[in-house]
C-alpha cells in the first residue's frame, strides 16, 4: 500500500468515511465464497452499525 493511499484510508477513518476496499480485501481473505455486499449497501450497513438504527446494530464479525 503507497503512503498516499494509506494517508487516504487514515483521514476517511478520521471522519468516519469506512473503506470499502479494506472491505472487500477481508472478505476476500478471511470469509472466502461468501456473498460481498454491493458499495451502497456497505454503506448503508456501516451507517446502521454507526447509528445503531432499529433493534440495535448488528453483531461485528471480526
């Protein structure tokens, strides 16, 4: 990873922005075959997470 894109994925963070590549390359790693959520619906899911909206966030896996 360049210093650019790792200064990139710290200031999203700082912000509260998730990285959706970050995302991918776990799922890819660690939960292989299983279904990987579209950009808009990590992003629904990381808000909800966030927010805590209906019964409360979902567990996390990691």
């Amino acid at each position: 990873m360049s210093f650019w894109s790792k200064a990139v994925q710290t200031a999203r963070l700082m912000v509260g922005v998730p990285d959706y590549d970050a995302y991918r390359a776990h799922r890819a790693a660690h939960h292989p075959g299983e279904p990987v959520l579209s950009r808009a619906d990590f992003h629904r899911d990381r808000i909800a997470r966030r927010y805590g909206t209906g019964a409360g966030a979902p567990p996390r896996c990691c």
